[in-house]
C-alpha cells in the first residue's frame, strides 16, 4: 500500500519547497508538477509532489488522517 499525504508549501527554492504537514517541515521535490506557488497545497508522496490538491480536499485529508490516529490510539489503550 502506498501513502501520500497533503502538505502545505511555504517556500519554493527552484525545484524544491518546503512544506508544512501538521507543522512538521520537509523538503519535496517539485520535478513532477510545473507552477507550485507559496501556500499551495500538495500531495507528497516519497519526497515528491506529485499532485496540486485544493485546500478543501487537503485540510479534509489532514482531518481523516487524524481521526485514524485518534482511533488506533483508543484501540491501543483498550488492549
């Protein structure tokens, strides 16, 4: 299974940002896509940005993403 995961840019050095996901930084390629811009939002996928996301469709991302993990965490304490 693979995983990718929305991130926001928040600088852009050539073929290289860096991106914000849930505050933590990363550096991301941007081979794959043309025009990434500050404050777009990105879906990264093994250090690169494969896909422009629109923020909507992000920040519900980000929010499932979290609900999994508040999830495990209750299983997790269960056991």
């Amino acid at each position: 299974m693979c995983l990718s995961i929305p991130g926001k840019v928040i600088s852009v050095d050539g073929d290289k940002a860096i991106v914000s996901v849930g505050g933590t930084e990363y550096e991301t390629s941007l081979q794959l896509l043309e025009d990434v811009k500050i404050d777009d939002y990105v879906l990264i996928h093994t250090g690169f940005a494969i896909q422009k996301l629109d923020e909507e469709e992000a920040l519900e991302t980000l929010r499932l993403f979290n609900e999994m993990e508040e999830s495990n965490k209750k299983e997790e304490e269960e056991e």
